[in-house]
C-alpha cells in the first residue's frame, strides 16, 4: 500500500516547473493550446484586450512573421521575451521548442 501511496504522490508533484516537459503531447497543437494560445490566441492572433495589455505581443498570422527566422522563434521561446513572455527553457525540451517554432511560423502560411 506504501508503493501506491508513493505513485500517487509522485504522479501529483509532476504540476512543477518540469510538468510541461514530462508530458510529451501527441501533436504539437495541443502543447500550442496549453503554452501559448491563452496570450496568442488559439490561431495565432491574440486578442484585442490581450494585445491593449501587452503591446507589441506579435500576430503570428501577419505576414511580418513568415520573415522571421525559425532561430530566433526557438530563442524567444526558450529564453523569454521582456517582462511579459515567459522563458520555457526549463519546462520544455529542446524538441518541443523547436516543434512550437514551427508550429507558429506555420500561421503566417494560412
């Protein structure tokens, strides 16, 4: 009984810092949707209120954004952006910043 004890509670502390990189989403749209579409919206366009309360927050749909190197998409989300984008260097992997790289550079395409 201890042993399941156990699990369960290692199975609840995986809510820490390291959560995000421990789950291994099936596709990179549902890591999207968990990460970043609360600020950048669910298709890449933030919202009104959230592009007032964070200026110069990007719309990854606009056509400025197919010129942006996938280098510098993986260095934004991996180290942080100003106060307001939050570095995920320690919450994701390496992969999972380089899917989400393109994962957003992919909306400037549609």
């Amino acid at each position: 009984m201890k042993g399941k004890a156990l699990v369960l509670v290692a199975a609840v502390g995986l809510t820490s810092a390291g959560a995000l990189a421990a789950q291994q989403p099936a596709d990179v749209a549902s890591l999207y949707a968990r990460t970043c579409s609360s600020c950048h919206g669910a298709q890449g366009t933030p919202s009104p209120t959230m592009a007032r309360a964070m200026a110069g927050i990007p719309d990854f749909r606009s056509a400025a954004m197919a010129s942006v190197a996938d280098s510098v998409l993986r260095d934004v989300i991996t180290n942080g952006k100003g106060r307001m984008m939050a570095s995920y260097k320690t919450r994701l992997t390496a992969e999972q910043i380089a899917a989400l790289a393109r994962y957003v550079k992919a909306f400037s395409k549609h």
